[in-house]
C-alpha cells in the first residue's frame, strides 16, 4: 500500500515538476539578471577577502620566525611587539593611511600626496548605492590592502629585536603605518607620478619589503647592535631560542605569499584572470623553493654545513623577489629570481655583520636586498619595464623611506630614548619590560 502510495505521489510531483520547467526557467533568468551585472563584483571581493585571510595569517608568521630567531629571554616581548604592531596598523590605517594611499580624485598634491580623510565603507546591503559595481567593495580593499600596510611594519620589528623600548617602537610603527608607507605606495598603487613614469611593482618588492627594509636599516644603523655582539674585531653568534618556531613561521609566511601576490592580479572576474593567478601561485612557490635550495647548497660549499637559518631566509628572499612580477616570468625564470635572492641573504648577512650593522632575523637582506634584486629582475620577462624606471623609483622610495624613518628615529631618540638600559638588556626584555617570560620554567628563576 505505501508502495504503491509512494509511487503515486512520485508520478504526481514528476508530472508538476515538468509542468512547472518553464516557469522556473523563465524566474531563474530573471533572477540571474542582476546576479550577472555584478558577477565580477562579486568573485573580485570574494578573492580580495580570501586573500586578506590568507595574507593575515602572515602576521603569526612572522610572530613565529621572531619568536624563534630571538633568544629566549625576550620572545615574550617580540609577540607582544607583533600583537600591538598588527592592532595599530589596523587602527591607523583606516583613520588615516587608506585614503592617503587611495586617494581617487581627492589629492591633496597632485600625484604625491594624497587625501587626509577617515576611510568610509559602503552602506550595509549597498543600499542608496547608484555607482556602477564593477571592481570590489571598499571593505574588501581595505581589508586586502591593510595586510600589506602591517606586513611592513612586521619587517621592522625583527630587525630591531632584543635592545629597543617598545613603547618608542609603536610609535615609529604608527607613523609608518600612518604616513609613509601610504604616502609612498601612493605614488604607485594610487596611480600617483611613480605609476605615470611606468615603474612596475606588481606586489611589492619595493613598494612594501624593500620600505620595512629600508625603515629597519635606518633603525639598526642609530639604534646600534646588541651588548657583546661585535666584540674585539669578532662577530659573537647570538642563536636564537627556538628554530623549530622559526621554521613554522617561514612556512606560515611561504602560504600567505600566495593571497599576498595572487590577490594583486585585483580582479577575479574573468577565465583570462584566474588563469593568471594559478600562474602566480605557480611562480611564487617555485621561487621560494628556488630560494631555499639556493641557500642549502651555498651554506654547504661556503661553511661545509648547511645552515637552517640562512636556508629559512633563503626561502623568504625567494618570495620577495618573485614579489615584483609573478605574472609574467615562465617556471624557470622564476626559479632562476628566486635561485638569485636565495644567494643574496647568504653573502648580504655576513656582509650587515663586517659593517656592524646588527639585524636579528636578517629582515634587511630578505626584504631590502631581496626587494631591490626582484625590482629590477622585472626587466627580464616585463617588456612593459624598463631598467631606468625601475632603478630611479627604487631610488626615490628609498631616499624618502630613509629620511622619513631618521626624522622619527631620532625624535623618538631625543624625546624618550630608544633603546633600553644595559642591564634590561641582559637581564632580557621579557622580564625587564613586561614582567613576564615566554619560558618561565627555564629562567631558573
């Protein structure tokens, strides 16, 4: 009887359905109108979003590759650094870095500085929009662009680890975040003078690393080097505290490369366009394994071991210099590029060391030597870039990043002093500026 019912029943709805086909044809058409005009509206958010998250998770890897690269009396202090470099980036940006960085039509100075104004997003469900909805929302962006902003101010903070104050160092991080990396990443990514002289940056060798690479340099060079680390003509290794940390915070890094350059191809809106971002996926993985082989063979010619730390970096400069233009080298360009800033932070670190010039997570040959080799290594698969161009923007960033970051260094330097005292530093900035230790039950304490 239920069988039979059943049967029943099934022939009447399969008989409704097939009734029913041209209807739901012609609502789902309908339907599909508008879902169509905004269809590259849609995936373009979407892929900013994701690749947010993904870039996002970049913050706890460089939390990691610090934590492990620092020794263990002041890893506490150096996750505290990230936490609270990260939130004001967050913070800052919106009140002020966005639309100096984005300013459209609003400059202040045509083409070199850009709107002084609070970032505003849509209305909630884009209601009284009327604009044409064919790029990604503003949210999306913002979310997308401030990741690059705090990746910054994360460069400096290895580089400076173990012997500054952090309150002065927050408050370097709020004027870059604030004021110079906007203003700078302006004049390309706003479409400001260094993008009308055609410099080509795809994802920010220069525009992102080589800056957090020139801030940091300038940093090291007034902030001076660790107690005891160049001692009687000699460089005194200081290991840090964990590699196991610092080799999950490269891999970390390595997977929120991809969001970093994939979500620069800015549009996910057509089969042209995603195809070119697993091009660029493709790249960025093939020079950070480039990268890290580089440094594994030269470590083991140079010292006749190979060295973790230098093979971690290795990876890491690899990354930054596909970072420029993942889109157009082929696989073997991009593993000679990559191959290429692998051996730069072999001989760049030993190179900081003779110069005096302290740089504890070697954040300055990954992102500042790196960063200037992928820049020009663009010329080579980009007939768009031309060498000149690409040699003068470096200059121009470069000599504002550095003026910019010494007028603050100095100020901070002058007003509240910047690194802290002997005896904080050896006793360890965990217990001398936070009261805490990451490692407690090894202080002996």
């Amino acid at each position: 009887m239920r069988r039979e019912l059943t049967s029943k029943l099934g022939t009447v709805s399969l008989a409704a359905l097939l009734l029913a086909v041209p209807q739901l044809a012609a609502a789902q058409e309908a339907d599909l109108t508008p879902l169509n005009a905004d269809i590259g509206f849609i995936f373009t958010t979407f892929m900013f979003l994701v690749s947010g998250f993904l870039v996002f998770f970049m913050a706890a890897g460089f939390a990691m590759l610090e934590a492990g690269l620092v020794r263990g009396k002041n890893v506490a202090m150096q996750l505290t650094k990230n936490m609270a470099l990260f939130s004001l980036a967050s913070l800052f940006f919106y009140i002020l870095g966005y639309n100096l960085m984005y300013p459209g039509d609003g400059w202040t100075i045509q083409n070199v500085l850009g709107a002084f104004s609070v970032t505003a997003l849509e209305p909630v469900g884009l209601e009284g929009v009327e604009a044409d909805l064919t790029y990604a929302s503003v949210g999306s962006d913002f979310f997308f662009q401030l990741m690059f902003c705090a990746a910054t101010a994360s460069i400096v903070s290895g580089a400076l680890a173990e012997r500054i104050k952090l309150w002065p160092f927050l408050a370097f991080v709020i004027v870059l975040v604030a004021v110079i990396y906007p203003i700078q990443a302006s004049w390309k990514w706003g479409g400001g003078f260094l993008d009308a002289m055609g410099f080509q940056d795809f994802a920010g060798s220069t525009v992102v690393h080589s800056v957090g690479g020139w801030a940091a340099l300038t940093g090291a060079i007034i902030l001076g080097p660790r107690l005891g680390k160049y001692k009687d003509g000699k460089v005194n290794p200081m290991p840090g505290s964990n590699l196991a940390l610092a080799t999950l915070g490269t891999f970390i890094l390595w997977l929120g490369w991809f969001g970093f350059n994939g979500g620069s191809q800015l549009y996910m809106d057509t089969s042209g366009n995603v195809a070119d971002i697993s091009r660029i996926f493709s790249n960025t993985n093939t020079a950070a394994a480039a990268g890290a082989v580089a440094a594994l063979i030269l470590t083991q010619l140079l010292y006749k071991k190979p060295d973790l730390t230098m093979i971690l970096n290795g990876a890491l400069a690899g990354l930054v210099s596909i970072t420029a233009e993942p889109l157009t080298p082929s696989l073997v360009s991009a593993t000679l590029i990559g191959a290429v800033g692998g051996v730069i932070v072999v001989f760049a670190v030993p190179l900081l060391d003779r110069l005096k010039i302290d740089d504890v997570v070697g954040a300055i040959p990954v992102h500042l030597f790196a960063g200037i080799w992928g820049t020009l290594a663009v010329c080579f698969t980009n007939s768009a870039a031309s060498f000149s161009v690409q040699l003068t923007s470096i200059v121009i960033v470069g000599a504002f990043v550095t003026v910019a970051s010494a007028v603050v260094w100095l100020l901070l330097k002058a007003m509240f002093g910047l690194r802290v005292s002997e005896e904080a530093e050896i006793t360890g900035l965990d217990r001398s500026e936070l009261g805490m230790e990451a490692y407690p039950e090894f202080s002996g304490s």
